[in-house]
C-alpha cells in the first residue's frame, strides 16, 4: 500500500564519500520557508474545473496539482534533513500539509474530471499523470478498505504461524530460532535448522485450507476492481497484457532450465546436498555471490566508480549530485534525497566493503531517471515507468561487478573473481527462478486451474526451483503481503535482460567501455520519465517483448 510517504518523496540509500564534490545545480528550489508555508496553507487547492475543456486546459490543471504535491513534498523533505532548523511549527506544518494531501486525494470533482479524460486526452504527459494520480488515490482509499478482512485473517494466520514452538532433544525452538541458526550456517547449525524446518513444514500444513481461502478473498478484491484475479489486477501499472506476462515467466524458466540446473548440480555435489530444501540453495547462494571486503577500501570505490562513470560519457553525473550533512546521522545512516525542481541531495557515509560498494552501484544506477528527466515534466513523472527502476540499477552493477572491471579497478585475484562470478550468476537465475515460480503459482491457483495449493506449490518448486524437499514458504509469502511484490520483481527481472539485450544490440558487445551508452540512456531512457511505459520503451528499441537466445546469451 502506498502513500506520501512512498510514492510522493524519494527516499534511497547510497555512499559516496569523497566521490562527489559539494557541487549545487543551478535550479533554485520552491520556498518553504516558514512564512511561505503559511501563505501556501492560507489558499486552499481551488480549482475551477469547469475550464476543462480540451488537452491544453488539462495540462494547465496537471500542472497546477504537481506545484502542489511538489510543494508539500519539499516542505517534508526539508523537515526530515534538518529537524533542528525548522520551527516548532513543524510538526503543526506537517499535519496541515497532510491535510492538504488528503483534500486532493479525495477531491470527487477532480476524481470525476480525471476519469473522465484519463482514455480521451491526447496528451501522453498529461496521460501519465492522471494514470498515476487514480492509481495511488485507489491505493489511499479503495485499497485498504477492501483490505481489511484480508489482513485481519492474514494476521490471524501470521500469528499462528508465527507461534508454533518446536522441541527438538529436549529444547524448545521457536522461528526466530530458525532463523538464527540458517543466519549462522555451519555444519551443525545447518543440520539443526533443516530438522527444524521439516518441524515447521508439517505445522504449517494445518494453514493450507485457510491460505486458499486467503487467496479467494484476495481474487474477491481483484474481481471488484475489474480484474479476473488479484495477481492481474497487481499487474496493471506494468505495461503489457496480463497473459504476456505470464508468457514471459514461462520463457524465463524455459530459456534457463538447462544452465540453472547444471549450474545446481555443481552447488548440490560441491556442498553434499542431496534432497535440498530451497532454505539450503538459498543461504548457500547468496553466502557464494561476495568478495572479500578487504578488496573495497573507500579511496578504491571512490575511484572505481568515477572511472565506471568515464568509460560510459556520464562523467558530468559528479557535478549533477551534491553532498548534504544533517544533524542526525543515526537516522540517515546513508539516505539520498531527491529534491525539486532538479536537483539530488544525498548523505554520503563512509561505507567502505564489498556490501557498500553494490549498493553505491545500484542506488546511483537508480538517480539517473531524477537527474536526466526532462525538466519541463510536471515533478511527479520525473522518475520512474513502473517496473523499469532496476533496469539501469542493475545494469551500473553488471557493469561495476564485470570480471575485467573488477581486476584492472580493485586489483583482485583471478580465482576470487571467478569465484564470485560463478555464484553472482547462480544467484541471479535462483532469484529470478523463485519470482517465476510464484507467479505461475498465483496464476493456476487463482485461475482455478489446480485446486490442491499444496500440490501444486511443491510441484512448482521442485520443476523450478529443484528442491525436492518442500516447504511452506507460499504461506509465508501470502500472510506476509509479499505476493504483492511478485509483479514489479518479475517486470524487474525482465528490465534487467532487456536493457543489456537493448545496449548490445544498439551499441555493440563493447557498451560497457563506449561513450554512446551514457547517451542513449540519457536521450531515450531517461528524458522521458514516467511519460513512456515499460512497453513503449521495449517496443521503440526491441522486435520482441523477450528474446530466450539474448536470455541465454547473458547467462552463459
């Protein structure tokens, strides 16, 4: 469920320290100043929509309603970098500018006027902006609403699940336990925790019956919103009809079932696992796909990174970023801030090790959109289309993770490369594997195409996933909400083939050391921001929605 919160600020982690310099924009930000708060609050959002008449006089409302947003966006993004600055009427400021929120999220007039040129105009950016507008006032109003007896049996189910207790040689185990024990991972610990897990299993069979009546209640929910089940009314934002996105999961696993499974035999043999519960491939995979962290000093990701940034012609991208200190460094430990009109503010901790340096590359892959956007788009659609954020996020780290970058930049033996290599890219199909897995799940259980949920899951996990030993997991993920992630990791997981396929194709097999990638980001991928969809980006630079032989190119 989304809110202010989320959808209106922009809120990432990153580290940098000492990479950029304190370099402002040009762009002068809205003044939110105490007293330009009170004169904003003291006009209310008046409208006359009556004036609505064609594309033009509609853009000037969309533009009217992003100034805004923009300004109580602003305004609380300020309060969060420098509490100590602001007024004691902060906190009277903020419940107002809430309100203010409120009062536009549930204007019925304007409700009225979006729908009723949301399928008419002609406009794309006026277009975006209304699609995104109604979707996140259903996701303020009609949503939790109708979610509420699914979340009150969720919890119910959650509280029992989370309540079993399990003895084992005279000693009470409860999950935390397990957790702990898989966290730890060592001979012993992991023989202890699979015997739990197994104890867990067979406790959480008593759930089943109730999980699928879950499911039910949730499909209820996508019916009355206009979809046939819930998972396709989750897929709605992502561009592409639902049947094709079912497709593309279908061709993920086919594209990837003979190197994912060569690939798991290697892990079962090199580890001795013989019926392998997915926990097991899990804790093993991820544990394989690191470096040492003694490799990633903060002098050597500083100068990695500028170095990834020249070899690409985003160089400039230094001076477009700029340094902010806030006062409470324990509650941004390391927290990007995106402010209007152009500009980026972000905390740069020192944050040297191997965990620090992937997430500079993934959180600096994800600004470009809020650095590059076309600034004459109204605030809100300077970001991301849906599905598309991890597309240049995981293209900065293929290109900061990439073997020869890795030795010529970090001085990093040969065989620890190869090392991390060969489990970055198991991991990378495992976790693709597991969202394909439960999204034909949530499609044939929903569709009424298999009626035995416990059937189907573990058939579905041993076909894809290949862990023979099979788990409640599909529970863990229906009571815990995540089922309604699946969607955007799948369409992310499609992102990330894409954009590689797309620069190879365009560019050659040498875009990572080419000037042309930097531009074509920029020109074709940024510039238009939420403007262009997921599809209408695929379809301008692809001849088809998914190739399984780029697919498998990229594995290989």
């Amino acid at each position: 469920m989304r809110s202010i919160g989320h959808t209106m600020i922009v809120v990432i982690g990153i580290s940098l320290l000492l990479l950029f310099s304190t370099v402002k924009t040009d762009a002068t930000p809205p003044d939110v100043s105490d007293p330009a708060i009170v004169n904003f609050l003291q006009r209310s959002f008046q409208y006359d929509y009556t004036t609505v008449t064609d594309d033009a006089s509609l853009r000037r409302l969309v533009d009217s309603l992003d100034y805004q947003i923009m300004m109580i966006n602003y305004r609380t993004i300020l309060e969060k970098t420098a509490p100590n600055d602001i007024s004691p009427s902060g906190q009277r400021f903020k419940q107002k500018l809430e309100r203010r929120y409120q009062e536009i999220i549930h204007d019925g007039y304007l409700y009225h006027v979006f729908s009723d040129w949301q399928n008419k105009t002609e406009d794309k950016v006026a277009q975006a902006f209304i699609d995104l507008f109604l979707f996140d006032r259903e996701q303020l109003i009609s949503y939790p609403q109708g979610m509420g007896p699914v979340r009150s049996l969720a919890e119910r189910l959650s509280g029992r699940l989370q309540n079993f207790n399990f003895m084992l040689d005279g000693k009470y185990y409860t999950v935390n336990d397990i957790r702990q024990l898989i966290a730890i991972d060592n001979d012993s610990t992991r023989q202890l925790a699979r015997r739990l897990v197994d104890l867990r299993r067979d406790s959480s069979a008593v759930l089943a019956s109730d999980a699928q009546v879950l499911y039910n209640m949730y499909n209820g929910m996508g019916l009355e919103k206009g979809g046939r089940t819930w998972q396709e009314y989750l897929f709605l934002p992502y561009s592409f009809d639902y049947p094709e996105w079912i497709t593309i999961a279908q061709k993920i696993n086919d594209a990837t079932d003979e190197i994912y499974f060569t690939a798991l035999n290697a892990l079962k043999g090199k580890h001795h696992l013989e019926n392998s519960a997915s926990f097991e491939i899990d804790m093993i995979s991820n544990r394989q796909a690191v470096l040492p962290d003694s490799f990633f000093t903060q002098d050597k990701i500083n100068k990695g990174v500028v170095q990834l940034l020249k070899n690409i012609g985003l160089t400039d991208l230094t001076e477009r970023l700029t340094s902010l200190d806030i006062n409470d460094a324990a509650m941004f430990p390391a927290t990007l801030f995106r402010y209007p009109p152009d500009d980026i503010l972000f905390v740069n901790p020192n944050r040297p090790g191997f965990a620090g340096y992937y997430r500079l590359l993934s959180e600096l892959g994800k600004a470009l959109p809020w650095v590059y956007a076309d600034s004459t788009l109204p605030y809100l659609l300077r970001t991301y289309a849906p599905g598309t954020a991890i597309m240049t996020s995981e293209l900065f780290i293929t290109l900061g993770t990439d073997p020869q970058f890795l030795a010529s930049n970090f001085d990093i033996p040969e065989h620890d490369i190869l090392t991390y290599t060969e489990g970055a890219k198991f991991l990378t199909l495992y976790q693709i594997r597991k969202v394909t897995q439960h999204i034909l799940f949530d499609n044939k259980l929903s569709s009424n195409k298999r009626d035995d949920a416990v059937e189907l899951y573990w058939s579905l996990e041993n076909s894809v996933i290949g862990a023979p030993d099979s788990s409640y997991f599909w529970i863990d993920a229906l009571i815990s909400g995540r089922i309604e992630k699946y969607p955007n990791l799948l369409a992310q997981a499609f992102g990330r083939f894409k954009m590689r396929e797309i620069l190879y194709n365009r560019i050659g097999p040498d875009y990572a050391q080419s000037p042309e990638t930097g531009r074509f980001l920029i020109d074709n991928f940024c510039r238009p921001g939420r403007a262009q969809s997921l599809e209408d980006f695929i379809g301008s630079y692809s001849s088809e929605p998914l190739s399984a032989s780029d697919l498998k190119r990229q594995m290989e």
